[in-house]
C-alpha cells in the first residue's frame, strides 16, 4: 500500500520510518510522529543548486552562490560534477525571482546525457504505465512498467517510446561520455564532440578509442578505463579506491551498487551514495556482460557456479575455450559468441539539489537539510 506522502526530518506527521527514509537515508519516524535526522546530525533549511549557463567556472561553487557551472557545494568543499551534469537556462529561472542567488544565475543543473542513461530503472512503487529504459550493460531499451506518481528521486533514464530511448541513448557511446574537443574560451565539457576520429591519427586522448555510431565517428571511454577506478570520468587525481561510492544527494539513497576491481579481476559490491563514476553497475550480471570484455574480448568467461573458471593453459579448458591473461588475473575465452559493438535523444532531466533534506557533516555542529518547495520540470533536446 502505498504511503501518504514523505516527510521531510523536522517535520511530524508520519506513520511510518520509510516516510523520512525515502527524504534522508537513516532518518526514522519517532513516536510522536516526528521524522528525526540520524545520529549526530539536525535539520537545517538550504536551496536548491541554480547555476550561470554562461560560466566557465566548473570548480569552485562560490558559496553555491549559482554564478557558476554545475558544482556541487558539499559542506566545506566543492565537488566536480561538470562532467555529468548539464547547466540549462531555464526562463524561470532568473535573479529576480532568486534573489538569494547571484544576478547571473539562469539555469538549472540536469543530468547530462551520458550519466542519464546509465542510470538503473526505477518503477516506483505502484508501476501502471508502460515507459523504456536503456541497459548500459546490454545495449538495449528494455520496456518496463512505471508509477507515474513517482516524483522525489526518480530516475532519468525514463523514456515515453523506444524510439526515444534508442535515439537518445543506444546511439551513442556504450557508457560514459563521449570526447570533447577542448576549447580555448570555454571550460565546459560538452560544447563540441571530437569526430572523424578514423580518419586522423591519434584523434581520441589515451583513455578513448574511436567507435563507428552509424555513419559518425565517435571518441568513448573504453572499456579498460570505464572498468578501473576512474570509471570514465575525469578526476584531477587518481581515486584512491578501485570504486567510487560518490557522496549522499537530494532525492537519493545509498544502496548496494557492483564494480569491475581490476586487481582482482571479478565484479564485487559496495556501497553507493549518489554522484559516483561509471564502473558502477545496478547488478552483478550487468557488471560481468560490461567488463568481462577486458578478459575474453569475445564472447564470455566460463563459470564453474558464480566464478569465472581460472586456468593456467588452454589444456585446463575445454575444447570450446582456450585460455586468456588480462587485468592480473587468468580466464577462459568462449569462441562461439561474438562481441557486441557499442552503439548514440529528447531527455526529461530532473534537476539537481544542493542538500535537500540533507545530512551534513561539515566540521563542528552537524545539520540535515530540508527540500525546499521550489521544483522545475525541464524537456530539452540534447547536443549530439
């Protein structure tokens, strides 16, 4: 059955925990009706993140001030997000009508194309009518049944028609963003695609190959980079885990995420908060069909249960397979199945939230944050 509404913490009138859990991981309903904030943290009111589309500033958040790009203000540090998340000029969103923003601010901050559709589907929790989602591990829109009433936290990768879906997703690379080319008067990461990459050497930067999208010439991560621990994103520095478990946004929830160790050479879980790379996937199975490539470039592992099957020659395998070393770790090469090729779009976005019904943990007193009442539906047509 479903619940009544969510609660934000601070507020009363809930029956049940899930009512503030489903605003704030580990909030809980008290007996008095009250959503509480986890231990050691309390509810404090924030806005939500607002931007200047024209800004090349795509590092510091100025306070949140929204006189930049897309930044994420995390407490006492500001977190880079240019690189999955699109600022779109909005004509409801103007300094006159935010006056607590700077006079600059235009534009909303939505998910950007690539980071849409690696998004899991969500069907909410009383699915009646039939959407399409796009399996990044796969390559395909799979049509599934959605809850219409599901606003907080709904996934992006959420499309009308299969034609939407394979238009906006299927065409383009498998995973990650595709190459941009680097501009001397902007910072941003999407203003002009790298092409023609067959025809010029060395087109696509080390972490990319070119691909053939139709009849364009693509540079996408590859799958050596989209399953190490830089996930196909462009951290300043290497990550100091072979996962990224992201930080704790508006709208969403930590929850038991898999990822490729290249060390280990198998898919193994962890938790994931929000805001994390792409060797992130919703399943096991999902990880495996991605990044088992990086050991059988064609077809797949053999298991013995729910191991791929470790050999030292081809004679510990059987006739159909012969034996391949890749990523520290020795495997099985199954001969029979040939290997998928990558394949590239209106997108409905939702916007993102600076702390909405948030937990801080920023140094001395600690604060959870409330959603504020303000919330844009936004359609737009995405850069090819």
């Amino acid at each position: 059955m479903r619940l009544i509404s969510e609660i934000n913490p601070g507020e009363s009138g809930c029956v049940d925990g899930r009512q503030c859990e489903a605003v704030w991981p580990e909030a809980t309903c008290s007996s008095s009706g009250v959503c509480e904030c986890p231990f050691a943290t309390v509810p404090s009111r924030t806005r939500p993140v607002l931007c200047s589309s024209s800004s090349t500033e795509t590092r510091t958040s100025n306070g949140g001030d929204g006189s930049t790009w897309c930044v994420y203000p995390d407490g006492d540090r500001d977190i880079f997000i240019a690189d999955i998340y699109d600022c779109i000029a909005h004509p409801q969103i103007k300094s006159e009508l935010f006056p607590e923003y700077h006079e600059s601010v235009d534009g909303l901050c939505c998910p950007s194309r690539a980071f849409s559709c690696a998004q899991p589907m969500e069907a909410g929790e009383e699915p009646s009518v039939p959407r399409w989602w796009f399996n990044s591990a796969t390559g395909t829109c799979t049509q599934f049944m959605w809850d219409p009433n599901t606003i907080e936290g709904a996934s992006p990768n959420n499309f009308r028609t299969v034609e939407h879906c394979e238009s906006y997703c299927r065409d383009t690379c498998a995973r990650g963003a595709v190459e941009f080319a680097a501009s001397s008067d902007s910072a941003i990461y999407d203003e002009t695609p790298k092409s023609g990459c067959m025809s010029t050497r060395s087109t696509c930067g080390h972490d990319h190959e070119c691909v053939l999208i139709g009849s364009s010439q693509t540079c996408c991560p590859t799958r050596e980079n989209v399953c190490s621990p830089y996930g196909g994103r462009k951290y300043l520095s290497r990550p100091p885990a072979n996962f990224d478990r992201g930080v704790s946004i508006a709208g969403s929830r930590s929850m038991t995420r898999y990822y490729y160790d290249v060390h280990r050479g198998k898919c193994l879980n962890f938790v994931y908060h929000g805001l994390g790379n792409f060797n992130n996937f919703n399943t096991k199975q999902d990880c495996e069909a991605f990044c088992s490539k990086l050991v059988c470039p064609t077809g797949t592992p053999l298991r013995i249960g729910e191991d791929w099957q470790r050999c030292e020659t081809s004679a510990d395998c059987p006739s159909s397979h012969s034996c391949s070393s890749s990523h520290h770790s020795l495997s099985v090469l199954n001969r029979s199945s040939p290997e998928t090729a990558p394949r590239p779009y209106v997108v409905t976005g939702t916007t993102l939230l600076r702390d909405s019904a948030r937990c801080s943990t920023t140094p001395g007193a600690k604060e959870m944050t409330i959603t504020s009442s303000r919330s844009f539906y936004v359609s737009r047509v995405a850069r090819g």
